[in-house]
C-alpha cells in the first residue's frame, strides 16, 4: 500500500480539496483508496457528509485510545473508505505528548489495516504539529498543495526541516513526491513565477534530501467553483460536476500520481545529514 501524505502548515492551500478528489479520482480507476482525515476541523470528513459525533469512533480515538483504524474506519463507496475526524482530535497532541513512540502511533496502526488498499491518503492539519508529525511517520510519499500566490515559497523551508528531521529519526523511506499547483491561474506571470521558482528549487536538491527528485507536477489545478461548492452537498467534484476543469484536473492529477512508481527505499537515503537541513532555510529566502 502506497501511503501519501498531504501536508503544508498553511491552511487555505487546497490540501483537503486535493486530498478528498485525488483519493475519489483513484477509486474510480479501479484504486482501493483509504482516506485518513488527521484534521481536527474535519473538512474531508464533512466533505462527504460524514459529521460524526463525541462517541462514535473517529481518528482521535485511534490515536489516543486502544482502537484500530478498522474501529473507526467507514465505507463511502465500493473501493473507498475514509477514517473521519472529530474535533476531539485537538487534544490528542497533548493527551500523547508524555506517551513513549507518540510520533508512530499512526504508522503502527496502519501497517495493522494495509489489507485490500493499494492507496492509502492522509489529509494534515495546517500545523507541523505531532499530527503532522504522526503523518509523516506513517507515509511513504509526501505531496504538498501550493497556492500560486507572491509568499507560496514562504513555510516550504520549514516545512522540508520537519519532513528532514522526521526522516532521519523516525522514517528513513519519506520522501517528496511532488508540489502541486492548486487554485492555479493558468497564463498569469505570477503563477509561472512561483511554477518557476519551485521548480528551480526541487531541482537543486542533493541525492540525499527527501525532496531530490521531487516534480511540480504536470497538472495544476485550476481555480473552479464547483471544487469550492461540491463540499456543501457531501459530494466529491466528480459526482456533483464531473465535466468540470475541477473533475478534469484532479482526475489528470490522479493518473500521474498513479504513474509514479511507488518509491524504493535506498541505502544513500538512510543517511541524510545535517547539511541537508542546514540547505533547506534557502526556501524561505527564495523570491517568489
Ligand atoms: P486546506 O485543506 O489546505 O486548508 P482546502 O482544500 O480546504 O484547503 O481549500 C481552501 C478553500 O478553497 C476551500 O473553501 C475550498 O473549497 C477552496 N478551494 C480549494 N481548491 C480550489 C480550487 N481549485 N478552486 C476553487 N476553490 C478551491
Ligand atoms: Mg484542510
């Protein structure tokens, strides 16, 4: 089961959108998809209309409690299941904070519920917090939604910090899948601006950086109405618009990422130093 987190510490960027339509788009090809919401707000519970309340299972309780992903797991379709969140889940950073291996609770409890899935999403709070943390000790893959604007740059550098630091102590295969363009203005300066920059940036990664090899990748996602409303009907784009530039870009979307072939591990990986975290503040000074 390939594992792909979602994560940048901003909010607003697109990464529940991105989460919630890749995760459909990869069901309908015929994916086992299992969508993990590490959200307290709940966006992508509640974008298929699943608000649960205190006592049902939800994330919160598998983090915190003696409960397994298939406790609180739920099928919204055939081949796609998601895992919701409950605002309870606020807490479970500080309810683990004294816990010994408080940063694997997630990874641990995944590799006990692979059966079945090919593909497993994990939808981040905007935070680099122990849930994102948690998140990046459980993937394999990180895919980090970018909103195109003058300060996108601003935060990717210590963003790449924490996924550095994760990987040297905790999870030696993570590593950056890709940017992706969301809300993207297609033929504006700006957004070929930011495409540009990110693009230099990835590119001068070292073999031993966890973003070496990273792409913007080919589909940006455009700014689309029917991707803002869809959530208001529980709906994924593809069912509430699905000849949408929305539908069209995130089932364009899904096919590339389904194209990469799921990492290997390699031996340089495992040995990330310090230059590499020392390389990564240049992000933030990047011009964008
Ligand atoms: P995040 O999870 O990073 O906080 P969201 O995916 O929730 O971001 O997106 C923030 C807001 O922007 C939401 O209201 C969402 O519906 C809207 N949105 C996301 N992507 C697009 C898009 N491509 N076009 C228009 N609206 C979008
Ligand atoms: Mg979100």
């Amino acid at each position: 089961m390939r594992v792909i987190a979602i994560i940048n510490q901003k909010g607003g960027v697109g990464k529940t959108t991105t989460a919630v339509n890749v995760a459909a788009a990869l069901a309908r090809d015929g994916q086992h998809v299992l969508l993990v919401d590490l959200d307290p707000q709940a966006h992508a519970s509640i974008h298929f209309g699943i608000e649960i309340g205190a006592e049902e299972i939800s994330a919160y309780d598998v983090l915190t409690r003696d409960m397994a992903l298939a406790d609180a797991a739920r099928r919204v379709t055939e081949r796609f299941v998601l895992v919701p969140s409950h605002i309870d889940l606020v807490g479970a950073e500080l309810e683990l904070a004294e816990r010994p291996q408080r940063e694997t609770v997630l990874a641990r409890k995944l590799a006990a519920y692979q059966d079945g899935f090919d593909v497993c999403l994990i939808d981040c709070a905007p935070s680099l917090g122990l849930l994102t943390v948690n998140a990046l000790a459980a993937a394999e893959e990180i895919i980090i939604p970018l909103q195109p604007h003058f300060l996108a740059l601003q935060g990717l550098g210590r963003l790449l910090q924490t996924v550095t630091l994760v990987r040297q102590a905790l999870n030696p295969r993570l590593r950056v899948s890709g940017v992706v363009l969301c809300m993207h203005e297609r033929g504006t300066k700006l957004a070929q601006e930011v495409q540009d920059d990110v693009a230099r940036f990835l590119a001068r990664a070292a073999p031993g950086d966890a973003w070496f090899g990273a792409r913007v990748f080919a589909t940006t996602i455009r700014r689309n109405i029917k991707l803002a409303e869809c959530p208001s009907f529980g709906q994924t784009v593809f069912d509430y618009a699905p000849s949408s530039h929305g539908a069209e870009d995130y089932a364009a979307l899904a096919r590339e990422i389904l194209a990469l072939a799921a990492p290997a591990a390699s031996p340089q990986d495992t040995s990330a130093d310090l230059s590499t975290s020392a390389a990564v503040p240049a992000a933030d000074a990047a011009p964008a």
